[in-house]
C-alpha cells in the first residue's frame, strides 16, 4: 500500500489536533459533555486549570464552533456554557481516548 502525504490544509487529523489540541481544550470539552455549566462550576470541575486560562480556552473553543457562551440578562449577570452539535460530536472520541489511556497508560506509571 503507498504512503499518501498529507497537505497540512487538507490533512484531517492535522486540523483536529489544531482544534482540539490545547492542554485544556479535552477537559474542558468532557466537562461539558453532559451537563450545561456556569463558568466557577467549569472552573471546579476541572483540576488545576486557572481563571485566565479558561476564559482563554472558552474563547477559543466558542470561536472554533464547539461552545455556545450564554449570557442571562440578570443582575449579577449568569453565564452558562454549553457544547454546539459539533462539539457533542466529539464525545464518542474522548469515551475512545479515555478508554486506550486507562488500558495502555496506567500500567506505564505505575
């Protein structure tokens, strides 16, 4: 079978890592996976990860199409954050991801 080279525009995999590659980008992503969630119990939710570096991930996770930031017009303001169609599409990916990890990872730390 030939290798076939992959453009980096046309590569899928390569523009997935993009979208879907940062540090909390996965986290934040299985966070919301099934529930909606206002921005602290986000914050709580995921170990580790800071205020301004989520305000920075949910920014770019909104602008990739896979959060929807909803503001309530409410005094103190409510904001929820919940995942598009396209970012619920991810889910049976991170199942996939979590479960090769706890198959193939675990037993290397250890």
């Amino acid at each position: 079978m030939s290798e076939k080279k992959c453009n980096y525009f046309e590569c899928p995999i390569t523009r997935t890592a993009d979208v879907i590659g940062g540090k909390w980008t996965l986290p934040i992503i299985f966070a919301l996976i099934y529930e909606t969630k206002r921005f602290k119990e986000l914050e709580r939710s995921i170990e580790g990860i800071n205020t301004r570096m989520l305000v920075k991930e949910l920014k770019q996770l909104e602008d990739n199409g896979l959060v929807i930031r909803k503001v309530f017009a409410e005094v103190p303001p409510r904001v929820e954050y919940s995942l598009t169609d396209k970012g619920k599409a991810l889910k049976n990916v991170l199942v996939e991801m979590r479960e090769w990890g706890n198959k193939y990872l675990f037993d290397t730390i250890l």
